[in-house]
C-alpha cells in the first residue's frame, strides 16, 4: 500500500520589511490632526473678514480648504500604518515638521491679500508669528485688513503657548505618547515636572491660563483706550510676547502711560513660568511666586535695568525729566527683555549702551515655561552658580561644592545639558552671524539680526531696528533669519538631534 501523501507545508509570508514610510507614518498621520486643527483656526480671521466687510474672506476659504485637505490626506495615506507608539525621538521629528510645515500654509492669505509680497518674505512673517518673535517685513499695516493682522496675531498666540501643547491638551489620540510630544515642546531644562497625573490635563490646565491671562489683557487694553479689535490683537501678542502690532509706529501709535503700563505688567507675567500661575490659581497663594526660583529674578533684573537705562537716558540729555526717561526705560526694558519686541520709541537712537544692554537682557530674562525666548533665566542661574563652584573648587579643591537652586540640589547631568546647550547657544550665533556678514550685511546689524531671530526677539539694531523691518536683507539673509528663529524656538537641540546619524538608526 503506496504511503498517504502529506502536503508540504506553506511557506510562511516573508515579513514585510520596515521602511522608512512606516517609521515616520505615526509622526506624519499626527502631522495631519495638527494641519487640521491649524486649518479650523483660520476660521476665526475668516468670521472677522466676514463680519468686518474687509474683502480679505476668500484667501481665508482657500486657505482653510489647502490645510484641511492635506491634512486629511496625511490621515488617509498614514491609515494603518501608524499604530506603533510614539517614541521620544518622533517628538522631536513632530514638533520640526510642525514648526516647518505650518507657516508654509500660514501664507496663503498673505500672499493673497499684499501684493508683491514674495513667498520668502510672507514664510518668513509667519515664522516669526508661530515662532511668537515679532520680526516683520511689512510696512503699511495701519491699511492692512483687520483680518490680516487679527490672523497675525493670532498666530503669535496659538506658536506663543505651542500648538503642539493645544494638539496634546484636546486630542485625547495623544495620550499615548503626548509627554514625548509635551517635553519636546515645552521650553527650558526642567521639562518632567507634573502638574496633573496626567499630561493632557496638564497641557489643559496651562492652555486655562493662558486664555484667562489673554481675556484679562485685552479687557485692561480696552478699558486702558484701546478699540476692541486693537484691545483683542495685542493681547494675544503681549501674552504670546510677540509683538506684532497692527500699527506702523507700534505703541507709539497711542503715545498712552497707561496703556504702556498695561503692556508692561502683562509682559512681566507672560514672562513668568505658567506652571508658576497655574499653581497659584490652584493653591488661591502668591507663595507658588515666592518659591519659583525665576519669577522674583525676573522681576529683579527688569527693575535694575530699568533704574540703570532710565537714569542713564536722563543724563545724557536724551529725555528733559527723570519721569520721562523712566517712563520709556520700563517700557523697552520690559519689552526687549522679554523678548516681546514692542516699541514706543526708536531706542536704536537712545546711547548705545542701553539698547546693547536690552538686547543683552532678552537673552536670558524671561522663564522656562514661558512664552519668551532666549536661554531662560533658569539656565542663567545654573550657569552662574556652577562658575562659582569651579571658583570654589580652586580655592578648596577637596570641598564637596553642590550647585543649588532654591535648596534644591541641581544633578550633574541636568549642569551638563545645560552646558552643552549655552555651546551649541554660542555656535549657533557665530556660525549664523558669519554668515550674514559673509553676505553683505554690517557688523551690527548682523549680530542683533541673529541674536534677535535665535531669542525670538523681533527687531534688532541698524538695518533691522525698531524703527525699520527686516525688509531690506536679501532672501538668504531672510532665509539665515528665519531658520535661526526655529532654532531658537525649539531650544536647538530639538532641530540638531535630527541631523544625527543616531536619530535616524533603526
């Protein structure tokens, strides 16, 4: 009897192999929530155009439609292939992509509504809004329809806080990697501090202040005599610490004490760490202040630079009474320091040691967790107490010297990132100022252009000053700006690390 005939057994499916496509398909189909997200706010601009009759309603149309549309069709092109978790390193993929992609759909109405206006200039305005720098190369803006300077500034403010931050805060699809996402966003180097257990209720709870602070500044600009739509546009701006304005002159425009000093005190608190207010509303206490080891320092050095400018102002002749010159010492103090950018005057004309000393002061003035720019005041004060351990050291080199802040003991790896980041902070600066000076572009005005666009400061001095835009560089030197400005606003690291071969390993 012949023996039964077992069927051989069917080769296995290979498996498929892992491409490219479907490493970065979680981080592009997320991509696509945020660009519609993104599209959705253009609807505010459009109601305004729509309820103002300001003409400026169809480029919104066209432009909500583009967003929603590739929005969707990274959604649909990512559709189960985007399963995996999230890692950290696609955090920092995400955010970049976000910080590129979006202006990119940002200028649509801009391009539809200002004639001649390049897609170089209009990409560079609006990385400066998501980025909430406040550099512009526009001029007319009193002309401007309402909705076009209504969506700059709200793109101040949404970049101000993060959008990614907004994404994590109302997406609950975030959840499973949204703390990656939140500690590649959030600036400073103390990112895992918890407020809630969970990290949309965090974002939550900091978008909640945000909005409050923004409501209580527009409503003290419109009592302060600003019209509504002036009161609403530079709230989000101060808030955001933008500074874009609706008006050529800026602040000058109202030539108002009162409104300035309704400025002034909202800069100061947006250059606070929100988490700071956040535990403040929850513990009804102004100790959460008391304890934060930047918020009295902010407040500190605005105030010393302030009595050293205003004094300085008043004796060199440049204003008549010491009021005066403290007046508008406060006023730009504040607003460069917190990298904010307003102006009420043109400063790049006061004695050169004050707008030097301004310019100075936004490297570092405002906090981590804020909406500012710069190294952070948190960074300043771990720099400064490691220089006197070193210092220390010498003097007793067996003394056990710990760097604290607030009695807090600062780890070593937390001194080196931090060090690390001021060497990357420095490089940056001189590799992108050499570059601009290789281009034609004088020494001063180089290095303010840079040191502006890396703080998200806005305007700088000689060719960028308050008093001008950054109109009259040539596309490179706009392209140099504009990428210094993302840099600097995801803190360096989040752009560098994807330039690693390391990033990109499976």
């Amino acid at each position: 009897m012949a023996a039964k005939r077992v069927p051989a057994p069917a080769a296995a499916p290979a498996p498929r192999r892992f491409t490219l496509f479907d490493r970065i398909a979680p981080v592009l189909n997320v991509l696509g929530v945020v660009l519609m997200i993104f599209g959705t706010s253009m609807a505010v601009p459009f109601a305004a155009s729509r309820l103002l009759e300001d003409g400026a309603h169809g480029a919104y149309g066209e432009s909500i439609a583009v967003t929603l549309v590739a929005g969707l069709a990274l959604l649909l092109g990512t559709r189960g292939r985007h399963r995996r978790e999230i890692q950290p390193r696609d955090g920092f993929l995400l955010v970049a992509l976000v910080w590129t992609v979006l202006p990119a759909f940002a200028t649509v109405p801009l391009m539809a509504q200002i004639p001649g206006l390049s897609f170089t200039d209009a990409y560079f305005e609006c990385v400066s809004g998501l980025t909430a720098s406040g550099a512009t190369v526009l001029t007319g803006l009193d002309a401007l329809p309402v909705s076009i300077n209504l969506w700059r500034s709200l793109m101040i403010w949404m970049g101000g806080m993060g959008i990614i931050v907004l994404a994590v805060a109302i997406l609950p699809l975030l959840g499973v990697g949204g703390s990656q996402l939140f500690r590649a966003e959030m600036a400073g180097p103390m990112k895992d501090t918890k407020l809630t257990p969970r990290i949309e209720e965090t974002a939550k709870g900091l978008w909640l202040v945000y909005f409050a602070l923004t409501a209580a500044c527009a409503g003290a600009y419109w009592l302060a005599g600003m019209s509504g739509t002036d009161a609403l546009m530079h709230a989000f701006t101060t808030v955001g610490l933008g500074g874009f304005s609706s008006h050529d002159a800026s602040y000058a425009y109202w030539d108002s004490p009162l409104i300035e000093a309704v400025a002034v005190v909202f800069m100061l608190l947006s250059a606070v760490n929100f988490t700071v207010h956040f535990l403040a509303i929850r513990g009804r206490s102004f100790l959460a202040y008391a304890r934060d080891p930047e918020a009295r320092r902010v407040v500190f050095w605005a105030g010393a630079a302030t009595f050293m400018i205003g004094f300085h102002l008043w004796g060199h002749g440049t204003y008549d009474d010491l009021a005066t010159a403290m007046r508008y010492a406060v006023f730009h103090v504040v607003s460069v320091g917190t990298t904010t950018g307003y102006s009420s005057a043109d400063y790049a004309q006061w004695p050169v040691l004050a707008p030097a000393l301004m310019l100075f002061l936004s490297c570092f003035l405002a906090s981590a967790g804020s909406t500012g720019g710069g190294i952070k005041m948190i960074r300043a004060v771990v720099l400064f107490k490691q220089a006197v351990r070193e210092l220390t050291r010498i003097v007793h080199p067996s003394a056990v010297v710990q760097v604290k802040v607030e009695g807090r003991v600062i780890e070593n790896n937390l001194i080196f990132a931090v060090l690390a980041y001021m060497l990357m902070y420095g490089a940056t600066v001189i590799a992108t100022m050499m570059l601009l000076m290789a281009s034609g572009l004088d020494i001063v005005t180089a290095v303010s252009a840079v040191l502006a666009s890396i703080n998200n400061l806005g305007p700088g001095l000689g060719l960028v000053g308050p008093a001008s835009t950054y109109a009259p560089l040539t596309d490179f030197q706009t392209w140099v700006c504009t990428a210094t400005m993302i840099l600097g606003r995801l803190e360096l690291f989040a752009i560098i690390v994807l330039f690693t071969p390391a990033f990109w390993r499976k």
